[in-house]
C-alpha cells in the first residue's frame, strides 16, 4: 500500500520546512542611506502659507537620532510673498517618529515637530510670526510622508504572512523593523531572497 511511504514523505518535508522557519530573521534592518533615497525622491515640494507666502522646500537630510527613537531632518526653503515678490532662503530642522503602516506596507513619518525655521533675505531674519506660520506649513508637509516601502513583491509576500504590526526600533545602524516572537518568522518575507534576488534595499520608488 503507497500510503504509509507518502504519509512519511509529508512529515520529512513538514519537519524540513519547520525547520527552515526556525532559522528565518526576526529582524531586518533598513539603512539611513535607503531612508534618505527613498524620501529624496519626493522633493522638491510647493506649499502656500495662508495665501501670503510660496514655498519651495528641499529634499530632506536625514539624520538617525537612536537615544530618542526619532530621526532629524534638514531641508532647504526658498520663499516668495505672493504680493511683493520678496524672496528669501531658509532651513528648516525638524525631528519625527517612524511608524509603520500595513495598508501599503510602508515606513512613513510620525509626530513631526519642527525646531527651528530660519529664513532671511538681504535685510535680515524675516519677521518670527511669517517664519512660525511656515514652520507649520512644514510639519504638515513632512507628516505622513512615506520613507520607505515594500517592493510589489515584498508586500505581497507580507500580506500573504498576515503581517499587521511591526515594532519600529530606531538605531545606530538603520531601522530595525521586528515582529512580535510568535510571528518572527514571516518577516522573512522581507528579507533577500537566496541567490542574490532583490533586496531590502531595492525597495519600490514609486
């Protein structure tokens, strides 16, 4: 009778594939340079503050700020009154969370709070209320924005894994993006393939 052997034959592959979850990553990591590409592509952007001034913002320079858990970002301004067509330059520091979204499987900006927003012209620092106006124009700008997301293929996989939460720990190294224990193994579905496939940093850029 064949069914004893394919019985076996199941089980063998069963405890090989059980094995193999075993050893899959709890942990991936996505470095500040795959941050920094990622959000570079969406810049520059336009706002209006409050009919009065146009913004051209910059793209971002990040930077990891582990002991917080939060990353620092710098962009340039340029600024136009929509009236007089005075123009100036600024910088803008702000700090955010990262928080991780599974609709798009996505990493995007959280809780951002702008520090300092300087912006002058010939004659000088523009007046503070202008710049605290812009200033908020800017946190709206950076809140929510996408720093990363999964490849079509990658979140296919993690949909397939029904992964939901994902703990996002900020380090000296890069983002740590980890599920809980008794998931670990699915986060494999974010991880290289074997033979050199596509990669965590190869991530999609639309």
């Amino acid at each position: 009778m064949q069914r004893r052997p394919f019985l076996m034959a199941a089980a063998a592959a069963g405890a090989v594939l059980l094995a193999g979850c075993a050893g899959l990553p709890r942990t991936v990591v996505i470095t500040e340079a795959q941050l920094q590409d990622k959000l570079a592509a969406q810049f520059p952007q336009q706002r209006r503050v409050m009919s009065l001034l146009d913004l051209n913002i910059g793209s971002p320079a990040l930077k990891l700020l582990p002991e917080q858990n939060r990353v620092a970002a710098r962009l340039t301004v340029e600024a136009t009154e929509r009236l007089s067509r005075r123009s100036a330059t600024g910088t803008v520091d702000a700090d955010s969370a990262l928080r991780f979204e599974p609709s798009d499987m996505s990493l995007r900006l959280h809780q951002v709070r702008v520090a300092r927003f300087d912006l002058a012209d010939a004659g000088g620092a523009w007046p503070a209320p202008v710049r605290q106006a812009a200033g908020v124009v800017a946190e709206q700008l950076l809140e929510d924005q996408a720093v990363w997301r999964a490849s079509s293929s990658q979140a296919d996989r993690l949909r397939r894994a029904g992964v939901r939460d994902v703990k996002v720990r900020i380090t000296a190294a890069g983002i740590e993006l980890t599920l809980d224990e008794e998931k670990a193994p699915k986060l494999a579905a974010l991880a290289p393939p074997q033979g050199g496939a596509q990669s965590l940093g190869a991530a999609r850029r639309d």
